[in-house]
C-alpha cells in the first residue's frame, strides 16, 4: 500500500484504469502541456469533451485535466503495482531556476511597481510573507514589500526549510514524485526523452502518433525573462537542494553552467 507525503494530490496524478497507466506531474515540469495535450486527447480520440465526466463540477481543475472516478485513486494507492507508472523530469539546476523566475522574478514585472499585490495568489498567500521575512532575518535583499527578491535570497531560503516541507516547484523532485515509495515504469528526462515519452503515453491511451508529434511543437509557459542565476557559490548552495536528484536522474553536478 502507498503511503502519500504531502506533496500527493489527485490534481498532480493521471490514472487510466483500462490501461494501467499513471503518470505523475511533477511541477515546473511540463505540467501545463502535460494537462492540456491528456485533455485534447481525450477530446479528440476518446470523444470526451468535458475530460472528467462531470466529475467535481464545482471545481476548475478537473475541466482542464482528466480527474479519474475516486474509486481509482483508492486503487492506486491501496496496490500501486497494479499499474505501470510514468513521470517526466527536468534538470535540476534547471529547475529551480525556473521555479524563481515564474514564482518570483515574473511575478515582481506583473505591475509596473513590482507590487507584491501582484504576485500569483499561491505565492502571495504562502510564501511571500515568510521568504521577505527569513530576507530581513538574514539581513539579505528581498525583504522590503514590492522589492525584487533576488535568486540568492530564494536559494537560501530554500535551504532553510527541510526537505519534504518545501512549495512542490522548488522540493526536490524525488521527494516530490515520492520516488522512495512508488515503483516508475520509466521517469523520461526532458532534455533527452521528451518525445520518447510522449509516444509512450499516447501509444498506451490510444492517441495517434502523428497527432502526439505534431502536438510536441506546441509547449507553453515559458518564461520569456532573462536573469543571471547561477555562480560557482549558488550552485554548491544549490546541490544541498537538489543533490539527490542529480544522482537519481543521473544529471551533470556541472551542468549549472548551462543555466
């Protein structure tokens, strides 16, 4: 049986019981392609125009992403193994990166002034307070309202908070995939197995493979702001995040230098 962590939701897991597939999203990981492609294809090829079926009606999410019957995600926890489990991950280094330029540096340009008013809601409500409050704390930049905070005071952040207690866009991302408790059928890396992925999950739930190709041009969200990140000093800062998704997934502890 699965035990969830805290990073488990219904939201963040794809279940189709006549095939035996579960593919977990994983954040800041392709998860807004990831969700539209499995409801276009539904809607083109399975002839679902709600992906859900009228499930949870009252909520967005499941009109936007296939929220498979509750009875299935009991299935899934109670004998995981009965299905085979897919997920996608991204360089870590990579990862984080992104994670502050969508979460922080993007959200300070969503107003002229850089209003924290501004930020997205989940940033606002959750992490804005506490990251401007650890900046003053450590006497760092950041901690002043409607000021930029830096990609050094949110890896020190970061670093503050334990492992598994983490915002899942910036938690490892074995500990978010829960990778110490469920068996992957495969885990693709984007960078070299993107399309292989793809063709897998679309060869299982039926959709044709000139539409998954065609459909891999097409990938949204990404940020359209350049900002200096790494050094020499923030990526050994870094690896006591992401260290053991470097091992795990088998990416270069070098490879910041890409980013």
């Amino acid at each position: 049986m699965l035990h969830p962590n805290r990073h488990f939701s219904p939201f963040k897991l794809f279940l189709d019981r006549g095939s035996r597939t579960a593919l977990m999203l994983n954040p800041k990981v392709l998860t807004t392609f990831t969700r539209q492609w499995l409801s276009d294809g539904f809607r083109d090829h399975r002839g679902r125009v709600d992906p859900s079926d009228g499930r949870w009606r009252l909520l967005s999410v499941p009109r936007r992403f296939p929220i498979a019957p509750l009875r299935d995600y009991w299935a899934f926890v109670r004998t995981p193994g009965d299905f085979e489990t897919f997920a996608f991950v991204r360089n870590p280094y990579g990862r984080l990166a992104s994670a502050w330029k969508n979460k922080f540096l993007d959200g300070h340009h969503r107003s002229p002034d850089g209003a924290d008013a501004a930020y997205a809601r989940s940033m606002r409500k959750h992490e804005l307070p506490p990251l401007r409050a650890f900046a003053r704390a450590q006497g760092l930049p950041g901690g002043a309202p409607n000021t930029l905070i830096p990609f050094e005071t949110f890896l020190r952040y970061a670093a503050s908070q334990p492992e598994g207690q983490r915002d899942h866009h910036w938690d490892s991302q074995s500990t978010v995939l829960m990778c110490d408790r469920l068996r992957y059928t495969r885990i693709f890396r984007i960078e070299t197995d993107l399309e292989e992925g793809f063709l897998t999950l679309g060869a299982r739930l039926g959709f044709p493979e000139p539409w998954v190709r065609a459909r891999m041009d097409h990938r949204p969200n990404r940020s359209k702001r350049q900002a200096e990140t790494y050094t020499p000093e923030l990526a050994e800062l870094a690896r006591q995040l992401i260290g053991q998704d470097l091992a795990r997934f088998g990416y270069d502890p070098e490879s910041w230098r890409a980013f």
